[in-house]
C-alpha cells in the first residue's frame, strides 16, 4: 500500500468533511504540523472540533483555521500566546473545553489505547469538575475524564520511512505520539523521507501501523515564539 502523496492537499483529500474531530499536535510553534493546517484553510472545511494544547500563535499554525472561522470548537489546556483565540472565545464565538495539560495528554493516550474513560485526581472541587461523575477510591475523590478519539490526527516528524514509520525530533515530539495513535486517520508531514528500512527499529517513536499517509515537506521553518536578547559584552 503506498502511503507517500505528493503534497499536503493530496494527502488530506477524501479526508476532510464538515464538523469533523481533528487532533492536531505540536506545542506553541514546536511540532506544529503547519502543512497540513493550511492545507485544511484551503479546504474550506467547517464546524471543526479541534484537540490540541493551544492554537499556535496569531497568524500561524491552527490560529489560520480561527481567522476564517472554521473551527467551531477547541478541546485545549492554553490560549495565552493566541489573541485572536482568546478574542472569539471571550467574544462567544467559539465553543472552549478547557483540560489541565496533563489531563488532556491522558485522555489522548487513553483515547489511542482504546480507554472510553479514566479517574483522576486533577480538577477535583473546581471549574474542571462541573457536569463530570466524582467517585471515591480509598477515601479519596477522583474525576472521570473521557478518552479522546479522533476522525483526523495531523502530526509533524522530523523523519519518516515510506512505511510511515516516524521519529521525531527533540521537544517537537511532545504531543504528536500519541495523537498518531488516537485517530481513525493519522496523516503525517516529515521533514525528511526515507526508503523503508533505513530506519534503526529502535529510533522509531511511531510505527508505521498508526501512519496512513504521509508527506515530505522539507525543513520546517525554525519559527521563534519569544525572541530574547542581551548585549553581548565588550571584546
């Protein structure tokens, strides 16, 4: 089965549909699959629940998908570094199902292991726990939070084979294993492509079985968040 496609729009195509799950990995601008992202703005798909710990930053990643409205629901656990995110969201435009960071990562990882639920101590008395079951193990109070799977994962590697093996590449690697595993399609961009083999087995942190599509986009753009400086002293 060939999983290699051309570019971002070919790998999503027969893929997309109006108020989809998509899980989308990456933290701040590290990991961000940004290929595929614009290639879902250009799709014009729309009523999108989105998973991913926040919206990038204003004018990059998923924060393209808020600007022409067609995310109607994000499933995060920040939005701090994202005004226009912060701005629908205050404004009611936009749905917002808050997760402590930790709590969301779980439910991602249990979604992709096949868990529908979990308890958790996390949230416990708090704007967490509203609306959610509280039971008791050993005089303790836990919360139950619901795994999470989705339609689409869209995730970014730094190598891949064209069997869709993946390794990923320092803190770029954060929540894209796992979101890999926790969707019925799992699209991949890779910095780097190889032929299937070239991979040592034990480098892989996604195999390939979770990979039904993947793309080369070349180097990612080493895009800075905060950019500070000090003067350097005198020679």
């Amino acid at each position: 089965m060939n999983k290699v496609y051309p570019d971002a729009k070919s790998a999503l195509e027969g893929v997309l549909k109006d108020g989809m799950m998509i899980m989308s990995g990456g933290f701040g601008l590290c990991g961000i699959a940004e290929e595929l992202s614009d290639a879902i703005r250009e799709s014009g798909v729309k009523g999108l629940t989105v998973v991913s710990n926040n919206a990038g930053v204003d004018g990059i990643g998923l924060s393209r998908l808020l600007e022409t409205r067609q995310i109607k629901k994000m499933i995060s656990s920040y939005v701090g570094e994202n005004k226009l995110f912060a701005q629908q969201f205050l404004a009611g435009e936009l749905e917002l199902e808050f997760n402590p960071q930790g709590t969301l990562a779980e439910r991602i990882r249990a979604g992709g292991a096949g868990i529908p639920a979990f308890y958790t101590k996390t949230g416990v008395g708090t704007l967490i726990a509203e609306g959610k079951e509280v039971k008791e193990f050993d005089g303790e109070k836990y919360l139950m939070e619901r795994g999470l799977f989705a339609d689409l994962a869209i995730v970014h590697a730094w190598k891949g084979d064209t069997a869709g093996n993946l390794i990923y590449r320092k803190t770029a690697r954060n929540f894209n294993p796992m979101m890999a595993t926790a969707a019925r399609i799992t699209v991949a961009e890779v910095e780097h492509l190889v032929p299937a083999g070239e991979l040592n087995p034990d480098h892989i942190h996604t195999p390939g079985i979770f990979v039904k599509r993947i793309v080369e986009v070349g180097t990612a753009k080493k895009r800075i968040e905060f950019r500070n400086t000090r003067p350097r002293p005198a020679a």
